[in-house]
C-alpha cells in the first residue's frame, strides 16, 4: 500500500473541501485562495497546453481581506488558432 501524495496547492494551507455548492456559505477571507487559485490555473495550463491563454483568479476570492463564498473563480480564455 503506498502514501497518498500530498495535494499539488501553494502556501502553507492544506486544502480543505468547499461547502455545497447549493449552497454557499459566505466565510471570512482565507490566506489560502490565492494559493488554491494558482494551483488551479497551473493544473489548467498544463492540461490546456498552447490552447490556453490568459486563465485569471477573479471574483470575490481574489479580493485580499474580503469575506466570499469559498468557491474560486478563475476565469479563461483561449488562444487563437494559427492558420
């Protein structure tokens, strides 16, 4: 039986697992999103490769010292093709 590899997240906080997403519970800022938002983006680029362009943390999540719903935003957009 081998270890469960530790989850791929930035910073210092372990992830934690988000409310219902039926319904979301406003929490108070957690130094954790941007670091949960990074991890995310970075999964995104990898997987999206040359298909991804811009991907960005938005939303109230992104917004440093702000209560938010703990669900994270990110928001992308796409390379154009080359013809």
């Amino acid at each position: 039986m081998t270890a469960p590899e530790a989850p791929a997240v930035r910073g210092t906080d372990p992830p934690a697992p988000g409310p219902d997403a039926a319904r979301p519970v406003v929490a108070d800022y957690l130094n954790a999103w941007p670091g949960r938002a990074a991890s995310l983006i970075d999964i995104l680029r990898h997987r999206l490769g040359g298909r991804a362009g811009r991907i960005e943390h938005i939303g109230s999540t992104a917004i440093p010292a702000m209560a938010a719903k703990d669900i994270l935003d990110i928001q992308g957009q796409r390379n154009q093709p080359r013809r």
